[in-house]
C-alpha cells in the first residue's frame, strides 16, 4: 500500500511536467495504459472475458476514477501540485461518510472526526490561500471521487483479479473520457492537443509505472485492509508529493506558514488511524491466541 502510496504522489510531479490539458493528459494516460495492459494480458494468456453486466460495474467504477483524475489534474493546474496533494486529504472525510451508506453499515464516530481533522488542515490553507480557490474546488471533487472508486473495488477484487479489474475499468474510463472530453474542453479550452516529445517520455512514465504497477499494488493491498484505512494512508501521499515538489519546483517558496500548519493537522489524522488500526490488530491476536 505504501508503495503505492508513494508512485500516487509522484503522479503529481507529472502532472505539473506534462503540460497537456488535465483532460487530455488523463485520455492519454488511460489510452496507453489500457493497450498496454491488453497486450501483456494477450501475451501472458490472462485476458479474462466477463459478462456484460460485469462490464458495466467495472466500467462504472473506471468512470469514476477517469474523472477523479481529470479534477485532481485539474487541481495541479490552477493551483499547484502542493495544494492539490493536500486537497486530496479530505479523501478520508468522504469515505467515513460514503463507506457506510454504500455498504450499509454503521458510522463509526472515530473515523468521522480523523477525516473533519483533514479537512480542518484543508480550510486553513484555503483561507490564507484564496488565489488558489479554483484549484482547491477541483481537489474536493477529486477527493470524493477518490472516496469513492475503493469502496467499489473492495467486493470487486473478490470476484476478479487486479490485473482484470484494472483492464476493464480504465477501459471504461476511456470510453467515458472520449465522449466527455470534448464538453469538458468548452469549458476548459487546452492550447494544444497533441502531446510533445517530452509530454510523451512523462506519460510512459506516469502510464506504466504510476498506474499500472501502482493500481495493481493498490486492489491487492485492499484484499487485506479496508476502504477506510486504505483511503487514510493515502493521505500520506501529499507528504511524499509535496516534498517532491519543494525539491523539484521549489513550492515551498511561495507557501506561507499557515499550509505547514494545515499539512500538520492532516498528517496527526494519519498517524492516530494508524495507531488505531495497530491497536485493534494486536486486540485480535490475542483474541485469537
């Protein structure tokens, strides 16, 4: 998970390299990802042949994840890579709150108020960070979208393998995108459509080893731990991204201190969940023992 956590948060440092527009830059990150994917699975013999109503859950699932990443992309555009990252952290909000009504089960109290402390870290940034409103409205809708597509994928990977649930969601998202698309750039118009030669190095890169390796090591890690706790330690993913992006494009001098106060109330909500999960694993093995 981890892992995975740490090639999500270098999706943003792309992000910020690829110049294409957010909605453009993610049809083409799909597009190569899926042919990439249909050709392994060709090859190696595990292309696996689903019935039309399994299509039409993963596809919807991808949808959601297509789009996810058109608003966080979004959220990197018109602000930057740091705030969009930190953004992301109200994801745990949004799944305290989705979880239990997707699968029908209670409001654990303890994880509303992990997430609201995100979000906390979140309304402080924003407040003393105004210029950045635009950006900040597209990282609450990626981070409900993001909420959303774990919750699904949990019974998903039940039936299917990552590899498979992979395939056929992005393959979704590729079709939704295409269609969407050329709405979506009405609104927000690009100032070229076709990738140059360093966009094209930097989509291979984020394709590959930033979507299919880090979707793959994502759906195997939820097999183990839930939606919640997954979604959770992905609020990790603005540490490690917004450290990559002081290094890299040196945010950090165009930040005020308040953000390293909000960055600080989101990482607290990370490391008490994770306390917490510690705590109730050494509960159960000793029920167990």
């Amino acid at each position: 998970m981890h892992t995975a956590v740490f090639l999500a948060g270098f999706t943003a440092i792309l992000g910020k390299l690829i110049t294409l527009n957010e909605g453009l830059l993610v049809w083409y990150r799909i597009f190569i990802t899926v042919v990439t994917m249909i050709i392994l699975q060709v090859l190696r013999k595990e292309l696996e042949l689903l019935s039309r109503k399994e299509v039409l859950k993963l596809a919807g699932v991808g949808t959601i994840v297509a789009l996810h990443w058109v608003t966080f992309y979004g959220s990197i555009k018109y602000a930057n890579a740091s705030v969009a990252l930190v953004c992301f952290s109200a994801t745990g909000f949004f799944t305290s709150l989705f979880e239990p009504l997707i699968l029908k089960r209670r409001i654990i109290v303890i994880e509303l108020l992990l997430g609201l402390l995100a979000i906390a870290g979140i309304y402080i940034i924003f407040d003393f960070h105004p210029q950045y409103k635009l950006g900040i409205a597209f990282g609450i809708i990626a981070a409900m979208g993001s909420a959303l597509f774990p919750i699904f994928n949990k019974e998903l990977v039940k039936k299917h393998t990552p590899q498979t649930v992979t395939l056929y969601e992005l393959g979704g998202g590729l079709v939704a995108l295409t269609l969407l698309v050329p709405l979506y750039l009405r609104q927000f118009p690009a100032a070229y459509s076709f990738p140059t030669y360093s966009d094209w190095i930097w989509l291979l890169v984020l394709a590959w080893l930033c979507t299919v390796i880090s979707f793959n090591l994502q759906l195997n890690a939820l097999k183990k731990v839930s939606a919640f706790t997954a979604n959770l330690t992905y609020n990790l993913e603005p540490v490690y991204g917004i450290i990559m992006a002081f290094i890299f494009f040196k945010e950090n001098e165009s930040l005020h201190g308040q953000f390293y106060i909000g960055v600080s109330l989101i990482l607290l909500a990370v490391v008490l969940q994770m306390y917490r999960v510690y705590l109730q694993t050494r509960r159960y093995k000793k029920a167990v023992l």
